[in-house]
C-alpha cells in the first residue's frame, strides 16, 4: 500500500477516534469512581459472555458482507479486511450520528477502498437489512410469538411477510427487473447524486440511458458474485 493511501486511511480513521473518545467521555465523565468499583459486584462470566458473543456477532457480520461483496482480484485475508474497517466504521458512525449516516458513508464514502460501484454497495446493504429483520421477526415468532399481544404479533407477521418477500424478489428477481427498473430511472434527470449512486466506472461506448444502473438492478451482480451469500 503507498504512503498516499495510507495516508487517506489515518485521515479517515483519526475523526471517528476522537468522536468515539469524546461520546465515551460525555457518557462517563459524570459517573463517579465507586460506581466503576461497583462493577465487582457483577459476576464476570456474564461480562465475559456478552464480550464473546458481541465479537462473534461483529466478525461473522465482517465475514458475511465480505462474501456479498466482490473481491475485485484481492486476496481473501485482503478482501475481508478492507470490508471489516469499512463496515466497522460504518457501524461506529450509526451509533452516533443520526439518520443511518453510517451505511451512506460505507454506500458513497467508501466506494473507492472497496473498488465497487456504489450501486452494488447499496444492493448489499438492502440485502443486509431484510436478512436482519427476517431472522431478528422468525425469532421473535417462534420464541414468545405465542405469549405476545395481538398488535405485537400482527406487526411481527406484517413484517416477516415483507422481509421474506423482499429477500425473494432480490435472490430470485434481481435479473427480470433490470430492464423495468432501469426503464424507470433513465425518465429521471441524470443529476450528480444520480450519476454517483448509479454508475461504477461506465465504459465510452455505453449510451446515456443505458448508464444510469439503478441500485435495485445491482442487485443481480452483487448476488451473483457471492455465492456463499444464497445460502
């Protein structure tokens, strides 16, 4: 890696450093020593625990959208570290700033280091997002379904039906709505944001209309390349 790059990288990873030490400091900084000390009380398995299981839960998050992402002819240990930092960042960043600020970094920021058109990152998050709701509503159902009110149970069967729909429309369908879709967006004014969320790097003999590559469209080329991820 050149200096350059190695200097963008510290650039990028400086500002959440400093965010997260000063969120840490705000959160902390009224709580009084005896109450760390208190802490002792707690049995320490249960903090080991939930350390154990939050870090199996971040790498195989790393692992999973390193398998949807394409690799773009890096090795495998290179691959899944650049996809590790980003998603970490993004993660970090949607902890404490509002409005999912986080997955627009890793869509529009990021798209450089991981050598993909925004398009296909923004097909993996969708991807991300309906298999968490999916997985997070069947445990839901299946657990304590049974013993929650009728509005809960409503809402938790609304929205495994959508999650479930969602993932077959984008593991099965991705292909047949290239062309409606792509139909659809070429009515709309290529405007900068458009060009930068839709286009990767679009050869000289590619034709206007047929450049602008909607996200959901993406969808096919992204699922495509990561085999591991249909499972």
């Amino acid at each position: 890696m050149s200096a350059a790059a190695n200097s963008r990288n510290l650039l990028k990873t400086i500002p959440g450093l400093l965010i997260s030490a000063f969120f840490l400091w705000y959160t902390f900084h009224n709580i009084p020593l005896h109450g760390f000390r208190a802490l002792r009380a707690v049995h320490p398995v249960w903090i080991l625990g939930v350390l154990g299981f939050t870090a199996a839960s971040y790498t195989l998050r790393c692992v999973r959208w390193s398998q949807m992402m394409p690799r773009n002819g890096r090795s495998l240990h290179a691959h899944l570290a650049v996809c590790a930092r980003v998603l970490m960042t993004s993660l970090a960043a949607n902890n404490i700033l509002p409005l999912r600020i986080g997955d627009i970094m890793r869509i529009f920021t990021y798209s450089d280091d991981l050598g993909t058109a925004p398009s296909v990152i923004l097909s993996t998050v969708i991807l991300e997002k309906l298999l968490d709701i999916f997985v997070l509503v069947l445990l839901f159902v299946s657990t304590v379904g049974s013993i929650a009110t009728p509005r809960l149970r409503l809402i938790a069967n609304i929205s495994l039906a959508v999650s479930a729909i969602g993932l077959l429309i984008l593991l099965v369908a991705a292909r047949s709505l290239q062309s409606p879709v792509q139909r659809l967006f070429a009515r709309f004014p290529a405007g900068p944001l458009l060009k930068k969320s839709n286009t990767g790097s679009p050869s000289p003999s590619t034709p206007p209309a047929a450049s602008v590559s909607p996200a959901r469209s993406s969808c096919s080329s992204s699922l495509s390349s990561s085999g591991p991820a249909k499972a």
